[in-house]
C-alpha cells in the first residue's frame, strides 16, 4: 500500500510541490500504478517459458561513430535574447521553484 508520506517524499524528491488538497487522489493513483506495475511483472513471469516477450521484432542496435559538426556560432545564438549573460542564456527562476523554496 502506497501512503502519504511516500507521496511526498517522491514529491519531494522530483522537486514537484503537492496541494495537501490533491495529496489523497495522488495516493490513490500511484497505489493504482503499484497494482499495474505488480500485474504486468507476474504476467511476463506466468509467460509462455518465461521468455522475454516485450518485442515482438528482435532488437537491432545501429551503431555508428560520433561526428563531430561546427555548430551555431554562440553570439549568433546570444543575439536573440539581448547578448545573454556571460556567455549563456539566462533563465529565470519559476514560480514552481519559488514555491518549492518557501516551502522548506
């Protein structure tokens, strides 16, 4: 049985802040995804010779090297948002994050 308390810690953990207002359908939802989660692991056992059948193509990796590309020049980039600051973008802090540390 999921709880609360393990609902916000997995909150607080993925830095998402929780209304207590939706903590109660959240339990209940991710208590819905522990269920599914535990259905599928007991299907794949009760499998046909408890081979994997997760594909039903057999997998193919294509590997191929890394090349290396010019890319955009970086004040081309920069122009775009007032020059930047020190060289990056600038990206301000949300109002989801604002909220997370007042929390604390």
């Amino acid at each position: 049985m999921v709880t609360k308390e393990e609902v916000q810690k997995i909150a607080a953990l993925s830095k998402l802040y929780v209304e207590p207002s939706d903590l109660e359908g959240l339990t209940k939802d991710m208590e819905q995804l522990v269920e599914f989660a535990g259905m599928i692991q007991e299907a794949q056992a009760n499998s046909a010779g408890g081979q994997d059948t997760g594909c039903a193509q057999p997998l193919c990796t294509a590997y191929r090297e890394d090349i290396v590309e010019p890319s955009i020049d970086r004040s081309l980039l920069l122009q775009n948002v007032g020059g930047g600051q020190e060289g990056f973008f600038r990206v301000e802090k949300s109002r989801q994050e604002e909220k997370m540390c007042q929390a604390k």
